[in-house]
C-alpha cells in the first residue's frame, strides 16, 4: 500500500512538473517583446510612395518590349514566380519571348566602370570605337536614359532568393556622358552627368532595396566623379545646366534610405530562412532521418525574430543619431545569446548572431555616397566664387552647405580636393579610404 502511495506521488509530481513545463516552455521560449516589433517591423513592408514607379520599365529595359506592354510583362512574371515562390520549382520569364537590345560585337571597348576614375581617359583613348559602339546600342542607351524620369524602383515580387531584379544600365550612361564631353558636346555631358547624379540620389533616399540603393550609391560615385573632372577641363565661368540644380540638394535623408533597403534586405533574408525551413522535411527525408530532427536545435519563430532585431536596428535611435553625426554606421557586437535565447535553438541563434560588417558596409556606402554629394555641392560653391579656392575659402562655406563633419583637404599644389570616406573596398579611390577629384578650372589647357 505504502508503495502504490509514493507511486502515485511520483506520478503526481512528474505531471505536474511536465504541466508546468507545458505551460511555461511557449512563454520562456518565445521571442521577446523587442524582438517581435522587430520581425513586425521587418514583415510590414514598405509603406505607399509618392511619384512614379520605374520597376516596370527597368525590368524590361534590356528587352526591345513596347512601352505599352512594360507593365503587362511584369504582372505576368510576377505571377508566374508567385505561383511557384518557395516550392524549389523553376520558372521561366516572358521576357525570354522578346529580343535583346544589347548588340555585342568581338573587339568592342569595355564600358566605363562607375568605381573608377578613369571613364574620360578610356573614352579619349578609343573615341572612335566608342562612337560606333553606342550607336549599336543607341536603343538600350536611351531606354536607360528614360530612367532618369522615374522616382522610385519599388520590387513586386514575391521575396525569395530567386527574386528577379531590376537593372540600370548606368555604365552605358556614363560612357556616353564621357563620349559627349570628349567630342565637345560639353553642355550635354554636363546635363547627362546630373542627371545620373539625381537618379542615384533617387534611388539612395527611396531605399527600395540593398541592391537599388547600392546601384543608386555608385552611379552617385561615378558621375561626382567624372562631373569633378569635366569641370577641371572648363573655365570656372562656364555655365552649369539646370540639372545640376536639383541633383546636389540639401539635405540628403540618407537615414530613412538605409533603413529602409535594410527592412527590405531582411525581409528576404527571413524568405530565404523560411524556404529553407519549408523544403527541411523532404531533405531530411531524403537522408533517411525523421522530418522533425532538423529542428531539434532550429525554432524557426525564434531565429526569424532575432534576425529581424539586427535588420531593424539601421531604423532604431542609435543608427539615426550615427547618420545625423556622420558617423560610420557600425552595428554594436551581438552579445553571445543565453540559455533563454538559445535553449532549443543553438543552430538558428548561432545564425542570427552572424557578424554584421558586410551589412555596416554597405551601409557606410550609403552614408559615403551621401557624403559626395554634399561635397560637390561645396565645390561648386566654391567655383562660383570669385578668387582663389583655397583654405579660406573653404572656411567660408556657408553653413549647411556641404559637409559639416568630415574634413575636406584642399591640396593646393595638385589644384585637389580630398575627402576621407567610411566605407572600403567599394573602388580604386577608396585604396587609401579617401576620395580625391580635382578642383574646378585647374585642368583647362591652353589653346
């Protein structure tokens, strides 16, 4: 009798234990409240936007595709992926029902690269070789050019890894800025330069993804360059056409551009996440093991969540107050997760805590790519001033003009103006992590 009493004592203790355990295990183990306004935060998805949306006309930009069936041939694709989105299925585009407008031919010079200084030598050197290879690609030329009218490239498909993407062609449109101005169209290549300017500027605000802002960042790099190098070319007097106007506007909102392309990245990072989640099963089938054992040390919900959290933080209060400062925008370390973090999910607390530089550099980027724009605004003050361009000069740049925390170093000997970047391995001016143009009039040559 008195064996069945501890008996039952036992039993009782043990449900009750594994009661408690049920009822505590889904509070102890779900995400925190931060946590989960982070993955809100990140899921909700960009909000409405103003002005004209160009995604249509970029995705079909390399196609000979009519204007009036742009729109109808993205729709389609976008529910062709969507149909198969997140079941490993390929799927093929209606764009591959049209021509290409890209004429390739053996022998053809190479376009100008936007992360180097070199776009106007290139040109000069081959001047003639260019000539026929944009009148070859005069159609893909002008439809990149047609870009310029758009504000925004907002993506419409279904996030996974194999989301299709928009191009710009920017590279053909900096070739042929270059082309104009070495065959004296100095005027047009001016506009044209600005205008890429603006685009890119664009494309930094709206933050409709990592890639567009990244694009819109270097187009802003090639064309402050080779429009610092035009200038150097041309007398201080030469007027400047009105593009160049609303292209070095103040302020840049860098802020609300990083953090929105870094919502959007986490929002297809977690796609990413969660196919590979969907597809878990099968696999693990496939091996012979149990369809549940990948996720003995893998909770999903919680490893979303914590992903969502590092996203998020290029929104939060520390990351705007580093953009306001200009500040190298640098996620702080995670710290190692707990037991709570990580109790039954070591693996995907282990991914979420994954080091966060290539993110921080794309982000400084971003604040670098802002930063040439305010410092071309300052140089352009400063060649419609009378007088020499010297140190005080720059000391009378009027505030809020320009840059107001990163130093710029005029070299008077080499008629140079250098400014320190954030940002590494983004192209052969950011060998020394400085960018170096030269300053207006100071490469006129003589008749």
């Amino acid at each position: 009798m008195r064996r069945s009493l501890v008996a039952v004592s036992v039993l009782v203790v043990v449900l009750a234990l594994l009661g408690l355990v049920a009822w505590s295990a889904p509070r102890v183990l779900a995400p925190g409240d931060e946590e989960r306004a982070a993955l809100a935060l990140v899921e909700a998805g960009p909000g409405p936007s103003g002005g004209r949306d160009g995604f249509a006309a970029a995705y079909t930009v390399r196609h000979d595709i009519p204007e009036s069936q742009w729109q109808q041939v993205l729709e389609a694709d976008v529910r062709r992926h969507a149909a198969v989105a997140g079941k490993g299925t390929a799927w093929t585009s209606q764009l591959d029902d049209w021509p290409k407008l890209e004429r390739k031919a053996e022998g053809d010079p190479a376009w100008c690269s936007l992360r180097s200084s070199g776009c106007l030598a290139q040109v000069r050197m081959g001047r003639e070789a260019y000539a026929e290879l944009l009148r070859r690609e005069a159609r893909l030329v002008e439809r990149a050019a047609d870009l310029r009218g758009y504000d925004h490239f907002r993506n419409p498909f279904v996030p996974t890894p194999d989301m299709p993407l928009a191009t710009v062609p920017a590279t053909r449109l900096a070739t042929r800025t270059a082309w104009f101005f070495v065959s004296g169209e100095v005027d047009l290549a001016l506009a044209d330069a600005c205008a890429d300017i603006a685009l890119g500027r664009r494309m930094l605000e709206s933050g409709d993804s990592l890639i567009s802002s990244l694009v819109g960042a270097t187009m802003v790099q090639g064309n402050t360059t080779l429009l610092a190098q035009m200038l150097a070319e041309l007398p201080r007097d030469h007027p400047l056409p009105g593009q160049c106007g609303s292209a070095f506007q103040q302020p840049v909102p860098v802020a609300q551009g990083i953090c929105s392309a870094m919502l959007d990245e986490g929002r297809l990072t977690i796609a990413g996440i969660r196919s590979l989640v969907a597809e878990a099963p099968s696999n693990a089938a496939k091996k012979g093991v149990p369809g549940w054992a990948p996720f003995l040390a893998f909770d999903p919900r919680r490893t979303t969540a914590q992903m969502a959290a590092g996203f998020a933080w290029y929104c939060g209060d520390e990351a705007r107050s580093m953009v306001a400062r200009d500040q190298p925008l640098r996620h702080p370390p995670v710290p190692p997760g707990g037991l709570r973090a990580c109790m039954f999910n070591w693996s995907g607390c282990k991914l979420a805590r994954i080091d966060h530089s290539s993110r921080d550099g794309h982000a400084m980027r971003l604040q670098d790519a802002a930063a040439r724009i305010d410092a071309m605004a300052t140089l352009l003050w400063l060649r419609g001033q009378g007088g020499a361009i010297d140190e005080a000069a720059l000391a009378a740049v009027p505030q809020g003009l320009g840059l107001t925390t990163r130093p710029l170093h005029l070299d008077r000997e080499m008629a140079t103006l250098r400014m320190p970047l954030h940002g590494t391995g983004s192209g052969e001016d950011e060998a020394g992590a400085g960018w170096t143009i030269p300053l207006p009039g100071s490469r006129v040559q003589s008749p």
